[in-house]
C-alpha cells in the first residue's frame, strides 16, 4: 500500500474489497448495537473502523496485511493526546488471518476488542507515551 493513496486499478481495488465486504453486516450491526461510527475508507487499500470516546479515543480496525494473499489484521486501539503528546495502549489482536477466518470470529472479536478499550479507556494514567505531536 502506498503512502499516498491507492496506486493500483479499479479492479484491484475491488478484488481487495470485496473481502471486507462480506463482513459489512456485522461490523454495521456491532456499531448499532454500541451506537458506534463505522467508517470504511480505501485510501491506501480496504479498511474497516470504528471509533468512539471523547477523552479517550477507541478504534477498532481491520485493514489488509498481504495483498497477494488477502490477509487480514485486526487492530485494537486506546488513545489520549495531552498537553502535545499522544499516550495509549494498542494490541493485534489478529494477524495476517484470511478474511473467511476472521468473518467467522469477528462477531466475538468485536465484542473482546471492544470490552478491552473500554476498560483501558476508563484508566488512561495507563497509556503509554506514543509520540510528540507536531502543534
């Protein structure tokens, strides 16, 4: 994926997209449930996130890991930004998985994701320092 945006054809794009696609219905599903926003963006590929938190931002994203392959991550992350620097605290909670496999446990993927920020939100003295952030 280029840093820039998407490089490659129309078609490429959506033979990458078309493996998130079949997971729609449960990421749109999820976020009604949790009142949640769901973006799906495809800048540099496929990508599927949902975010949500005012002091704490929570994100919860699945893009593309290997484009020959049609792998997968999932992606969870907690972040506060304060007085120019960012804090949190991150983990891939799935690797390089095909987009079949993670369809099947992405249901009770969301769920553990979603359980994990929600708890490291509410202790953000826990976050980790990150990065400076450019003012």
């Amino acid at each position: 994926m280029a840093n820039g945006g998407w490089h490659g054809t129309r078609e490429q794009l959506e033979r990458l997209e078309a493996s998130l696609k079949t997971m729609d219905p449960d990421f749109c599903s999820f976020a009604s449930k949790y009142n949640l926003d769901l973006k799906k963006i495809s800048k540099d590929g496929p990508v599927r996130f949902l975010e949500w938190g005012k002091e704490v931002r929570c994100l919860i994203q699945v893009y593309l890991a290997d484009e020959t392959d049609l792998t997968l991550n999932l992606w969870i992350c907690a972040f506060q930004d304060r007085a120019g620097k960012r804090y949190w605290k991150k983990e891939l909670i799935r690797t390089e998985v095909s987009a079949r496999q993670l369809a099947e446990e992405l249901a009770e993927l969301l769920e553990t994701g979603k359980h994990k920020l929600d708890q490291w939100a509410s202790r953000p003295e826990e976050l980790e320092f990150a990065t400076d952030l450019q003012m």
